[in-house]
C-alpha cells in the first residue's frame, strides 16, 4: 500500500513525503536523533566497495537506538557485473530491504540512460531526489524523481536537497537534462523556502566529483556557516580529503572518502530546541552480515554463477586495471579491447575511454579469465561504432584525452592503430606532440575510419567533437555488446598475452608505475 500512495505522489510531483523511519515505537519529545549516511555502493558484498548485508546490520544498532534517517548519497546503480545485466535493479531491491529515508541521483544513476533512471526510480519503495537538474522532454522533473523531499525524523522535520556535480551531463552524455546554472543559489531558494514551511534541519547530499569545481567547497561551507544548511554530505574516494584540509572548514561539512565507510551524525535536541552535531565515522566491516540481506546477496550471485564462472581462455601476461594503469598511461588490457574494436569494424583505427574499465584489479598470470571477469571489467551496455573522421578531429580528440590526466580521468583514451606521443607537463590542449597512423603523421584533412563506443561517438566524456558524425554501416556489424565481441576475441584466441606496445608516450614521466 506504502509503495502505490508514494508512487502517486510522486506522480503529483508533491514536494513532502512523511514516512516512518524507525521500526520500534518514538516516544514524543524524543532528543536525541541520527543520520546515517552513505554513498556509491556498486557492489553487493564487498569489504572495499560496501556491503548491503553488512550495512544493515549497522543500521539495526543504530535503530535500536534512537530515530535513523538512514540517507543514500546515490552512485550505487553502477557499475558492476550485475548491473551490465540487470541495469541496476538489484541494489534497487537490496536498499528497499534497508528502507532508506532518501537516495540522492548520483551522475551514475545515468550510466543507462534516463529511461533506465525513471524505471529504478519507479521500483524504489523511496525517493529519488535531484534538485537541480530538468528534463528538457517536461521542463520539470525526471519521471520518478523529486526535486526535495520531507521526512519524518522522531518529532522533527528533515528537508533534504540533493545536487548533480556540473561534469554529469558530460561524463555520462545525458542529453535530456538540464542542470542550474547556479546550484548554490538554488539550494540557498529551495533551503529557504523549506525552513519557512517549519522544517527543522536542512540537509543536502552529493555523491561524487565536486573536487573539479573547489570553489563549490566554499560556498557549500558559507551555506553551513549563514545557517542556510545545516548538514553538507559528500563523498569522493578518489580524494582523501583528510590529506586536503583547507578544502573544507565547517564541521558541518561531512565527507567518506572510503567504501566501507559510513558517516553518522548524532543529532541532540535541547529544552530550547537547539541543535548540536556529533559526527563519527563507522565502518561496516565491523559489524556481522544481516542474515536476511545476505540471503538476498547470495540469491543474486547464485543465479549468475554457472554463467559467470565460464572459462573463457588463458592470460600469459600480467596486467593491472587500477586507476594509474589506465588513465594516466598505456595499458595491456586496454591495447587488447582496442585491438578488438578496430578489427571487428574493420577500421584504421580505434580507441575507447579507460573510463569503460572499471574492476580495478590487478591480474597475474598464468590465469584463467572467466565470463566473470570480462564483465566486471566491462559493466557498461555499448556498442561499436564506426565513423570517418577527420585528422584534426582526432587530435582534438586526443587533446581531450590528455586534457585531465592529472586527474586520472576516465576520458584518457586507450588506442589500436595509433602511436601518441604527449607531454603531461603542458597546458591541457598543448600536450599532442606527435599523432601517427599506420607510421604516418596525421593529416587534418585526411579521413580515417576508426572504430569506438556509441558512448564516445555520441559525444560523451568531453568528445564532443565527433557530435554530428554519421555512423557507417559495416561488414560484420551486429548489436552485440563491446563486452561480447571482447569474450568472442578471448574464446577464438584460447590464451592471451596483451602487453605494451609503445602506442601511448609521455615524455614527462621518466619512469611508469
């Protein structure tokens, strides 16, 4: 009954929702409050990436205790094996289990587009919150989400505001959606205008990257410090913030930078009802998997087992997925789905995003690769496409490529047919020292067919220079997935021994991890 009532509301795009947060009884007056908060869990059960079954067992201590509004930061529907499968769903159902007060759109809640997000939106006994992004289709909110949310928390009111980060649209190539052009003022309108309606405390969640835009920090932590936020949360692992304490000042202003991690606030109410904060860190990892939530883990992975553990060939070489080994040099693992892209398109080139690779582990041969494998590393729905493009498009191309590598972005490309030689030192847009094909200097006007992602082709990750370009048809074409063609290649070839080759050089790093 919950579910259709919230679903209708939702519907209306009414801005207030009550719900029950704490299965034992909350005695009126009650003083003394917590906020549990996490984000980015793409893993089922994992000690790196967190754990459903363990996260809940957290959840029921804190709940024995007092009121819990346990808030998602959002970044959990991918990636992961699972989700190249079922596009999110199942986190959708272990977090219904865990009954989340709130889950706030994350930018990879995009990773399938915003269809896919509505669908989740709608299967979730929870809102969906983004409060600064529009569907251009509606001019209002995406389909099954809200742009704020009210709650009940004991005897008090919580508002909660969540926000996109600006790289979004681009990262993920969302077309449909719109985003504030100034997410602080915004939030500043929207945070008025709920402590105006008798809101008690004001909460905005973000998951993922707002390092790229540090002077956001600030004015998130003015909004803390004028009173009109009361709680900030945030959460980056590819940034300890703890290593960067002038990033952040107000205490309000509360960041995981680990995935096991779990922020809570306890939240004190005095006789004059003012509030004060006490903010610690717990970790799942200390507490015992929740039998129920960990029979549902095990459901999931049993019935993907016998098609995942199917071997699939031999490595006879040692390769590494870790964020350094893909986005910041040439990788084995890389050079081998390029490789892949460029002959089943038959193509004079080819390159992807290392954004595309995502286990981050390291493989030591001799192995076994599994169905499994391919597909942790390979999460994303894609196709291949194959274009004519322009030299001086592909030097802008890879311009784009290069231009955030200090970052380790996930725009830095991996390339077949290729040879780049770049200095990482320059100014972004200044680093291509010299672009080759088949041995030759790429020419602007010459036309090359290289073969990539629909991701790519369409313009995400910043390459927006390939927007406009019509596909080709091409002999062989078919609709399956880049993870297929990469498990046929390994299948055909029986073993493999992907290594580097010198396609990617960076004169300015003298020595490569």
């Amino acid at each position: 009954m919950f579910g259709k009532v919230f679903k209708s509301v939702r519907r209306l795009q009414v801005l207030s929702l009550t719900t029950a947060l704490l299965l034992s009884p909350i005695a009126f007056g009650q003083s003394e409050y917590f906020i549990v908060y996490v984000s980015e869990m793409t893993e089922m059960d994992s000690d790196t990436k967190g754990s459903y079954p363990k996260l809940a067992s957290l959840l029921n201590q804190y709940r024995s205790q007092s009121p819990v509004a346990f808030v998602s930061g959002g970044g959990n529907l991918a990636p992961s094996t699972l989700s190249s499968l079922d596009m999110g769903s199942h986190i959708i159902d272990l977090l219904n289990s865990l009954e989340p007060a709130a889950m706030v759109v994350g930018k990879r809640e995009f990773s399938f587009y915003e269809d896919q997000l509505s669908l989740r939106a709608y299967e979730a006994a929870f809102p969906f919150v983004t409060s600064n992004s529009i569907d251009t289709l509606t001019q209002g909110n995406l389909d099954g989400t809200v742009d704020q949310i009210v709650v009940e928390l004991g005897d008090l009111q919580l508002g909660i505001l969540g926000i996109l980060p600006p790289n979004t649209l681009e990262e993920y190539n969302v077309k449909r959606m719109v985003l504030a052009e100034n997410p602080v003022e915004l939030i500043r309108q929207k945070a008025e205008a709920l402590r105006a309606s008798g809101v008690d405390l004001i909460i905005m969640a973000y998951s993922c990257c707002y390092r790229d835009y540090l002077n956001r920090y600030a004015e998130f932590d003015e909004l803390l410090a004028s009173g009109v936020l009361d709680l900030a949360l945030g959460k980056d692992e590819h940034l300890l913030l703890t290593d960067n304490p002038e990033m952040m000042k107000h205490p309000n202003h509360i960041w995981i930078a680990k995935g096991d991690e779990v922020a809570i606030v306890r939240i004190h109410k005095d006789d004059h009802n003012r509030f004060s904060f006490i903010v610690s860190m717990d970790s799942m990892n200390s507490y015992e998997a929740d039998v129920t939530v960990l029979d549902q883990v095990d459901d999931y992975n049993r019935r993907l087992d016998s098609l995942l553990s199917e071997p699939l060939g031999r490595l006879n070489t040692d390769f590494s997925t870790l964020l350094p080994n893909t986005r910041t040099q040439e990788n084995p693992f890389g050079n081998f789905i390029a490789d892949v892209l460029r002959n089943h398109a038959n193509a004079d080139i080819a390159f992807f995003n290392s954004g595309f690779i995502r286990a981050e582990r390291n493989y030591v041969a001799p192995l076994e690769l599994t169905r499994r494998d391919i597909l942790a590393e390979l999460p994303f729905r894609d196709h291949v496409v194959l274009l004519e493009v322009t030299g001086a498009q592909l030097l802008a191309a890879m311009e784009n490529s290069l231009s955030q590598i200090e970052d380790m972005k996930g725009r830095y490309l991996q390339v077949s047919g290729m040879e780049v030689v770049y200095d990482s030192s320059q100014d972004p847009g200044k680093r291509v020292i010299a672009l080759n094909v088949r041995g030759q200097a790429v020419q602007d006007n010459q036309i090359y067919r290289l073969a990539t992602r629909q991701f790519i082709a369409n313009g995400g990750d910043g390459f927006d220079m390939f927007i406009g370009v019509k596909p080709m048809v091409y002999e062989g074409q078919m609709t399956r997935l880049v993870s297929d063609l990469v498990i046929d290649a390994i299948q055909v070839a029986k073993s493999i021994a992907p290594k580097i080759e010198g396609r990617l050089q960076d004169v300015a790093q003298v020595e490569r991890p």
